[in-house]
C-alpha cells in the first residue's frame, strides 16, 4: 500500500519506520520539503514536495505533525475518502473535534486516533483478560503517569494542559477497558518543582479521582518529572483477580526493600517504553488501509477523552467535583 507520512519529526521518523518495516511503500511530506528529503535518504524511502501532497494518489495517510496543524491538514485529507492515522489530540477543542468528526463522517473517511497504549502487549492483554470476566466485577482502577524530564517552553505553549496532554491516555483506556463512559471528575493539581508550568497556569503533579457509569472508581497519579525514568502503570483489582501491568525490570523506581532485581538502566521516555506498542499500532493502520480489519480507535475516543481533560480542568477552577455530561 501507498502511504504518505506527513511530518518528518521524532513521530514522523517512527510512522515511517514501522509502515516501511510492515512492507508499506512510504513516501515522506515535511513544510520543510528538506527534511523530508534527509528522513527519507535516512530510511531509504521516497520524498514529496509539500505542496504536492494533496495531489497525489496514495492509500492511506498519517497525519504526524506539531497539534495546531491537525485540523487544517485533516479538512484537506478527508474530502479525499482515504485511511488517516492523526497522532493524538485531532484538536485541543471539542468544537473543533466536532467538525472534524462531521467532516469524516460526510465523506466515510476513517481517522485511527494515535492512541498508542492500547497497542501495549501488556495493556491489551489486560484489557482482554477484563473483557473475558477473568478479572471479575472491576472494583478500581489505579493508573500511573510520569514522565522522565519536565517540558520545555516551547512545547508548553501548544500542550493544553497537564490533562489535555498526558492524562488523555489514561482517559482513554479507562473507557476502552472498563468499556464505560466516565462519568464524573475530581482533580487536584499543584505546581511542585518546576515554575515554568505555572506561566501557562498547567502542573507539574496532577492527582484526579473519576468514576465510571458503570461504577468503576479510579485514582490516577501524574507528575511532569521522575527522576528516575519515564513510568506508566496500571493497576487492575476485581473479585477475581488482581493485576500490575507495566511492573518490570526497567519500571523506574526503587524498591525499598531490595527484593525485586531492577535492571540499571530504566525507561527514559515515552517512546523507549512505547516502542513495540508504536510498532503494533502503525501495523494496525497498515491493515485497515487494506480493508482487513476495522478502525481499532475512531475518532469518538479522542473527542470523549478530551471531553474529560476539559472537566478536570474545570474541577481545578470550581473545586469540585465534574461531572462529564455537564
């Protein structure tokens, strides 16, 4: 299958590799058409002038570029009726989620929302253990999501909020495994450590408490810095069943008492512990280019996932409590 990339950034190089890795033909768009050109001679793919792009004939598309070009770059993709992965958010707005949602709609154009952690082996694996009722009646969730070093400036100012960016995974596959809708927030956040969050009135600790329709409670815990490496966990307790998924010998953080053996070097970043999950689902996308599977995460899941960002996001305002149908 014929599949353009369109951005040549640390997401961009990713796509391509996995896509050309899975058999893809590859061809890579950048606004800069030379750093196009210098991904591709490193991945030995093709390159496009960006102006081109729209114009030519490709199966399916991926959508990698910074958050403020999402939504120009997909009202030009979807009219074209063909597969797009677009990286999480498609935008930072749910007017503007809307639209997109509509537009696909109006031409059947399927958007695969990069939600990468339901691609985790370990995640999904849970999520089907939860499904399969090996876990029994779900009685919480405890979810961990702390990156490695604290954001610059500069990404700050696109980032929407602590909850806009980080927590929107864990909303994610909290409605993806408990297969619930969220149905109501309360957030705390605070300013720690690291004073160039509290310029653009975001956190570097979050601590949310949410619940379920379905009744499920769930505490999730993120912070903007782990000095010991990049950490993602969950959590899973039932009637039946109790589960640590992402626990392993490259978890960043120290056991007191010595009894589990750590590796010495743990996760640095997201992407170093998300690679096979990246991989998966760029393999994923290939297959829904060709019509084998249907679309593992619609557009839905980012709209309802940013839905509860803005509520948390809310609760920090009010001090309460948010419920999402407000």
């Amino acid at each position: 299958m014929k599949i353009a990339v369109i951005g040549s950034g640390r997401m961009g190089a990713i796509r391509a590799e996995d896509l050309l890795g899975d058999g893809a033909q590859v061809t890579i768009f950048n606004r800069r058409d030379l750093a196009a050109e210098e991904l591709a001679k490193k991945l030995g793919c093709g390159s496009g002038k960006y102006s081109e792009v729209y114009s030519q004939t490709f199966d399916g598309y991926v959508v990698a570029t910074a958050t403020n070009a999402h939504v120009e770059i997909l009202k030009s993709l979807l009219p074209l009726g063909k597969p797009i992965l677009c990286e999480k958010p498609i935008s930072l707005t749910v007017e503007e989620t809307d639209e997109v949602i509509a537009t696909a709609d109006k031409y059947r154009t399927q958007i695969q929302v990069g939600f990468q952690r339901r691609f985790d082996p370990p995640i999904s694996k849970a999520a089907k253990m939860v499904s399969n009722g090996d876990v029994g009646t779900l009685y919480t969730l405890h979810m961990y999501a702390h990156d490695h070093q604290p954001s610059t400036l500069e990404f700050l100012e696109g980032s929407g909020s602590i909850y806009r960016d980080l927590h929107v995974h864990d909303f994610d596959l909290i409605r993806w495994i408990t297969q619930s809708e969220i149905a109501k927030v309360y957030a705390t956040q605070a300013v720690r450590e690291h004073q160039q969050y509290a310029k653009y009135g975001d956190a570097d600790v979050s601590l949310i408490s949410l619940t379920t329709v379905s009744g499920v409670q769930v505490a999730i815990t993120g912070t903007r810095h782990d000095p010991v490496g990049h950490d993602v966990r969950l959590e899973i307790f039932g009637s039946k069943e109790s589960l640590a998924v992402g626990l392993n010998k490259k978890t960043p953080i120290h056991d007191v008492e010595g009894e589990i053996n750590f590796a010495p070097v743990r996760y640095k970043g997201f992407i170093e512990r998300f690679r096979e999950a990246f991989t998966k689902e760029s393999q994923a996308f290939h297959q829904l280019t060709k019509g084998e599977i249907s679309n593992p995460c619609p557009p839905k899941s980012a709209r309802e996932s940013l839905r509860v960002a803005i509520a948390c996001e809310e609760s920090i305002k009010t001090g309460t409590a948010v419920s999402i149908a407000q």
